[in-house]
DNA sequence: TCTGGGGTCCTAGGACCC
DNA sequence: TCTGGGGTCCTAGGACCC
C-alpha cells in the first residue's frame, strides 16, 4: 500500500553540464567562458567540451588526431584527462546535493537521481533553482534538473530542460498540460536505455519518438526488447519500476585496462602493463572491502587494423585473494598464455572477478596458506596502501613497474598537478 | 603514426542431474 | 513411425549506460 508521502514523491535527475570541462574551468580562471576540450585517455578522443567549443562544432568522440589541427587553428584549449580531479569534485557535488534531498543515488560521476517530496502547491521550481544556485555558487559548476514520476521520465525532463531555451535548465514533466507534444520532442535514440540496436529496429517500425514508444503495442516490445523494454515503456507511461538505489551495490567485478600509446608486439612489455594494471586493481579491491577467486587477463589488437587478435585466460583460485604478490605471481603466468609475437597489441586488461566481501569470506576446508602468513601478508597490504594514500600513489610500488615502459599512455596535456589539489579549489562568496 | 575505460543486466544455449 | 522432461547452473555474448 502506498503511503501519503510516496504519492507525493517526484524523482529528479540531476546532471553537471560538460563536466569534466567545467571541473577545469572551475580550477583554471584562464579558461572560463573559453573553448575547451577534455581528451579521452591516451589522448585518444573528445570526451567533453565547454559550451563556447560545442558552438565551434566540435563533435563528441571525435580522434584527436583527426581534429587536432582544427582544434589549433581555432585556439581551442585542449587537456588530457585528468579523472582524480574530476572525482574530488563529484565528491563535493554529491554530497551538497544529498542535503537537498530525501533520498540520493549516485548514478555515475557527474549524475543523480534524487527523490524528493513535492510540496502542496505542487511546485518544484524553488527548491530547483536553489539547489542550481549553490552549486554554482559552491563549484562553479551549472546543472542541469529533470523532474518526473520516476527514473525514465526524469530523464526525459532533464533531455527537455537541455533542449528548451526557456528553461533555465530546469523542467518538471509533471506540471504541463500537453505532454505528447513534448514527448514528440525526443526522439527514440535519445531515451535512455535504448540504444543503437534498438533504435534501428523502433525506426524501421516507424517509432520515431518518445511519444510514439509511448503509445506502442506492449507485446511487440516485450517479444522483441524483453523485460527491459517492457519496464521502460511502463515507466514512459508514468509508472515506477525502477526503484531509486541509495546504497552502493558491491562491484561484481573490477577492471582495470588500458591502450598503449604505442603498440607492442615484446612479451616483457606486455607482462610488464599487465602487472601494472594487476597492482592497482588489486589496491582497488582492498579499497572496496573485496577479493577475488577469478583472475583474468587479455590483450588485443587495434579495432582499426586488418589483423584481428584477442585472446584471454584465466585463473580460479580456491581461496579468494586482495593479495598484490599473489595476484602478480598469476598475471605473470596468464600473460604468456595470451602473448603471440605475430601481432601488434594495442590494448591489454587485467579483471578481477567472483568478488566477495573479505569481512564475511569464507575459506576454503583445504587452506594453503597458514595463519600466521596471512596475518603478514594483511597487515603488508594495510601498511602499502595507507604510505600510498599519504604519499600520492608514489610511496611504495614493485620493481616490475620502474623499467621503462616503451608503451605508456600518452598525456600531453594534462592540466598541471598542483592545480588538481582539491585544497586549491577556489571558492566562490556570494 | 595516432580512434577511451569501466561497468551492469539479460538471454540463449550447453552441461549436467534425476 | 516413435527417441522423456524438467530443473539448475554456468558461460558467452549482446546491448546498454556514463
């Protein structure tokens, strides 16, 4: 049964506008109210732009190598990633956010979904454009608010809020009148969860919008979409089946993956970034209470090249591990299983899986390792990580990890570290 | 020369069991 | 002629997300 308060519950979805770019603005006077592009890792591809770069035509995704001359000519300000300063500010922004709010999810780094009450007048836009103005005030980052029933239509209100000068980039999809009209807006690949498969297939039926996905045949989308086409289209029509998610689920699996700025066709190189990655998945894991039982490698082979290589393998073990040694022991041996000299690998991954949570683990009957060096081994990993969290990341690491790594990631334009210090963030006094 | 990285969920099909 | 049937578990792959 539905209490009062849940019926007078709206969810929105709040989003930072451009972050990763406004993240550096907000640090970098210099750049404010400048074209400015963020590069993918290895410099590889656009992945945000400021709103002056959007208006110059800069597509998203685009090589940077294809545009980069362009990109010069127009004097477009360009910058490597840079993901430590982007997460200290998600950080800060969702925790403003959380005292706005009922309830908060925490959808991805630079979005959530919040539920919160609607008052008696029915009217959100005040506590909208507060939340806006603190934020701004706070980070000097603009949001972006969609409100709706549940999850799908507020993200929808959100698309409208974009779309809709008038805005201000707020929009309520529950307190207008012609509401087919504005579902007519959205076109059917702009809704979340339908992506480039199921669009093609809704275009060829002549569903071309939100509205008309709306109004479809239910048993056509279930046959052909299953169940999550069927919650989507319910949650169009006003329904909830998505319930918000305000506790973090535990990952069930951990990745961590990289393309080379070079590719690399020596077994050493390729063990070498494989025991790198191993490292910092396994710290990964120790920050998040975990260990694994399925450790896996691959390596492959440019998408844009003719030969076509990948190849994976995999070890189960019996007692789940956070171990950083035991783990390089193993990625070692998998990385010669994977490694064939006749290829140019352009790419490699380490993935840790069949995660469980390391306080309620249980062992295995047969246990290898005794007590005593488990103890040692725990207390060495604590001991790394917390240097590490002092220190940077600099303090400790293995001596696989100091040769040269002919392959590395290339970084050019990475803003400067001393201006990624939280601590130097300025803060605006209004 | 140069095209990101890290996730989740669902489904179909095979293996295996009684 | 006809070659059980139902259940579970696991895996690979597809599709999608930011």
């Amino acid at each position: 049964m539905k209490s009062k308060s849940s019926l007078n519950k709206a969810m929105a979805l709040i989003d930072a506008n451009n972050f990763y770019a406004s993240c550096e603005q907000s640090i970098n006077p210099h750049l404010r109210n400048k074209a400015v592009v963020i590069l993918s890792n290895n410099d590889g591809c656009i992945i945000a732009r400021s709103p002056e770069a959007r208006a110059l035509k800069i597509k998203m995704g685009m090589p940077y190598f294809k545009v980069k001359e362009r990109l010069n000519r127009l004097g477009v300000a360009v910058l490597s990633s840079n993901y430590s300063l982007y997460g200290d500010m998600s950080k800060r922004l969702m925790n403003l956010l959380k005292d706005y709010s009922e309830e908060i999810e925490i959808y991805s780094i630079d979005e959530a979904f919040v539920s919160i009450i609607r008052p008696k007048d029915k009217n959100l836009n005040p506590w909208a454009r507060k939340v806006r103005c603190l934020i701004y005030q706070n980070l000097g980052i603009t949001l972006t608010i969609g409100i709706g029933e549940n999850k799908v239509r507020a993200k929808i209100a959100n698309k409208l809020a974009k779309n809709i000068d008038y805005s201000a980039g707020i929009f309520d999809l529950v307190r207008i009148n012609d509401e087919s009209d504005y579902l007519r807006k959205i076109s059917v690949e702009k809704i979340w969860g339908i992506g480039k498969q199921t669009s093609n297939w809704l275009q060829r039926k002549g569903v071309k919008n939100a509205q008309e996905l709306r109004d479809m045949d239910e048993d056509e989308i279930m046959k052909k979409l299953g169940i999550i086409g069927k919650r989507l289209q319910l949650e169009l029509r006003g329904n909830k089946c998505l319930p918000i998610e305000t506790i973090k689920k535990p990952k069930k699996q951990i990745q961590v993956s990289r393309s080379f700025g070079k590719p690399i066709t020596k077994l050493e190189d390729l063990t070498q970034a494989l025991a790198i990655y191993a490292i910092n998945a396994s710290a990964k894991m120790r920050s998040q209470n975990l260990k694994s039982s399925t450790i896996t490698v691959f390596a492959r082979t440019s998408h844009y090249s003719n030969e076509a290589y990948q190849k994976s393998a995999y070890k189960k073990l019996t007692n789940a591990t956070d171990n950083t040694s035991t783990i390089l022991k193993i990625v070692v041996e998998l990385s010669k299983e994977i490694y064939n000299p006749e290829h140019k690998l352009s790419k490699a991954g380490v993935l840790m899986q069949d995660l469980t949570n390391s306080k309620y683990l249980q062992q295995s009957i047969i246990n290898y390792e005794s007590q005593e060096d488990k103890n040692k081994s725990v207390s060495l990993m604590k001991t790394i990580d917390s240097l590490n969290k002092k220190f940077n990341n600099k303090a400790i690491t293995w001596a696989i990890t100091k040769k040269t790594q002919a392959w590395a990631m290339n970084r050019n334009s990475l803003s400067p570290v001393s201006t990624t210090n939280i601590k130097k963030i300025p803060t605006v006094i209004s």
